[in-house]
C-alpha cells in the first residue's frame, strides 16, 4: 500500500500495459460513442484519422484499467479532479499502451491533518512512444500514521 508519504516529488513509476483490439474499440464506441470514426473503417479512413480510432473516453477508461491493475495500491481518498486532459494522438487498433506517472507536486492537507495532497502527471504512450493521453490530476491519500506529529 503507498501512502502520502511514499510519494517523492520527480518520482516517475511504470505502472502497466493494455493492447486494444480493433474489436473492443468498436464495441466501446458503439455503445458510448458511436462516432463514424469509432465503429466503420471505411469512414474512418475517410475522416481526419484516416483510420480507426479508440474513443477518449474509451483511452481515459483504459488508464483507469491499467492503474487499477498496478500491483501498488493507492491509500486513496478521493480524487479531487483533473487541471488537464490532452490527448496528442489517437488511440488505434492493436496499440499497447503503456502507462507512466510523475508525481509533481505533495503537500499536507490544512483541514485534514491525517490525509496528504498529490498531484501527478500521467501519460497513456503506444509502442511508436505516441502519447496518446496525457492528464495532470490531484487526490487526496492516507498518511500512513495519520495525523503527523507535532
């Protein structure tokens, strides 16, 4: 379990890898977004893609998956939100996607003594080292022993 105070500011982890199938990108976005660029190959290659493409909400989903999956859990509170979310470059059939993140900033909580602030930089990259999604967010962790001492 990581708590506050195994996160070091620069520190970068690898947490994980997904391949997408073709199959799987379609059957997301026919169900949440069915985007002609999603779900038909011949207007794929017609559009701005030229190809197939994942969803972004689909991407966001697969971080989400490949964190979750991460041997090392996260003393997690709550997440407290995103202050970005880029995605440089479409998500394509039979990419493996790796996942990385920086912790680029922590602090204590004023109001809740026991519970530490992190805000990482994470980024989805596919095997040609494409980001294909990249996110700044901030959450809320455990200090392992609660409230620090004084």
């Amino acid at each position: 379990m990581r708590y506050f105070e195994d996160f070091e500011l620069g520190e970068v982890r690898n947490l994980g890898a997904y391949r997408v199938s073709r199959d799987e990108i379609v059957e997301f976005a026919t169900r949440f977004d069915p985007q002609p660029f999603h779900i038909d190959e011949t207007a794929a290659q017609k559009s701005i893609f030229g190809g197939l493409t994942g969803s972004s909400c689909h991407t966001f989903a697969l971080m989400s998956l490949i964190r979750s999956r991460s041997p090392v859990d996260i003393a997690l509170v709550a997440n407290l939100g995103a202050e970005s979310l880029h995605f440089p470059n479409p998500l394509r059939p039979d990419d493996e996607i790796t996942l990385r993140s920086e912790c680029v900033a922590a602090r204590g909580s004023e109001s809740r003594p026991a519970i530490g602030i992190v805000t990482t930089l994470s980024s989805l990259t596919n095997q040609r080292g494409e980001t294909v999604m990249e996110m700044r967010s901030t959450f809320m962790v455990k200090r392992r022993v609660g409230a620090p001492a004084n």
